[in-house]
C-alpha cells in the first residue's frame, strides 16, 4: 500500500463530550484523553500509519507539538500531519477536498463524531467510523478500524477490494 491513514477528531473521539464535567486540561492546554480511546487508537497505529487530524484544534498546535500532546497521553504517532483547510466549513467540506485529491492506492478510516459526515459519498462513509460524542473512541472499534485501513479504495473502477 501507499499508506494507511488514519483521520482523526479529538473532541467526542479522543476527548468524550460531556456537557455536565469539563476534562482535565494538562499542561499544554488540551484536555487529557480517554484511556479507552489511548488503547484502542494504539491498536490501531503501525510504522505504516500515518494520522491526519481532522480535528477543529488541529491549527492550535504545530506538528511537532501535536506530537508531544499525543505523547504525553501515551501515544506514539510517528507520522502526523494536519488536513489542510481547503475550504472552511463544516467537517464533509474539510475532508472532501483531501478525499477527491490523495492518491486513492491507501487505505484509511474516518474516526469522527461529527454529523455532517452522514452526508459522505457511499465509497468514503463505509470507512467512516462513527463515535458517541459522550463516550468517544472504544476497544470494541478496533476490529471495525483495522478492517478499514485492510480496504483500498480505487475510485476509476469504484470497487473496493480487500488486502
């Protein structure tokens, strides 16, 4: 493969939202992570991932620092970068341009809470994984994950075919 990719939101995914209790923010000013989502992303991560944050903080940060977050969480993300913002909007419209525009030979998966992404083309919403904003990210989604990134996506053709 050319890659597996992994985009990723932070609040509702890593972050659970829960409108009665604030997270603890540590010190470099994001909140700290589930540890239910710490493992199940950890399963998910191999020297061949690379993770996109998709995530409305992703501009507050430089790779570098992103990084280090992660780190101090207990995540080691080699490969890390932040979705370029072709247009402001609603998270469909942030993901579709790098959905239209990335070579097509990977494989990747959607982790994200966000409800404008039901509006997906049927080929990106089979790799979207949908989490509950108030739970976030579990190791029950593993399975469901690594069986994404298993499946490359050919847009000529419109197939998917298993690895």
């Amino acid at each position: 493969f050319a890659g597996m990719f992994i985009l990723l939101d932070i609040d509702g995914v890593m972050v659970p939202a829960k409108s009665w209790e604030s997270p603890p923010l540590l010190s470099d000013g994001m909140p700290a992570f589930s540890a239910m989502a710490v493992s199940a992303l950890a399963q998910c991560i191999t020297p061949d991932t690379t993770v996109i944050l998709t995530t409305s903080h992703k501009n507050r940060f430089s790779v570098e620092e992103w990084k280090a977050i992660f780190h101090a969480r207990g995540l080691s993300v080699p490969q890390l970068k932040i979705l370029a913002v072709i247009t402001a909007g609603t998270r469909l419209e942030e993901l579709m341009p790098w959905l239209n525009l990335n070579d097509p030979e990977q494989s990747y998966v959607i982790i994200d809470d966000d409800k404008s992404l039901h509006g997906l083309p049927p080929e990106h919403k089979k790799n979207w994984l949908a989490t509950d904003a108030m739970i976030g990210l579990c190791d029950h989604h593993v399975e469901t994950i690594q069986a994404s990134l298993k499946t490359v996506w050919i847009p000529k053709s419109r197939e998917s075919v298993s690895a």
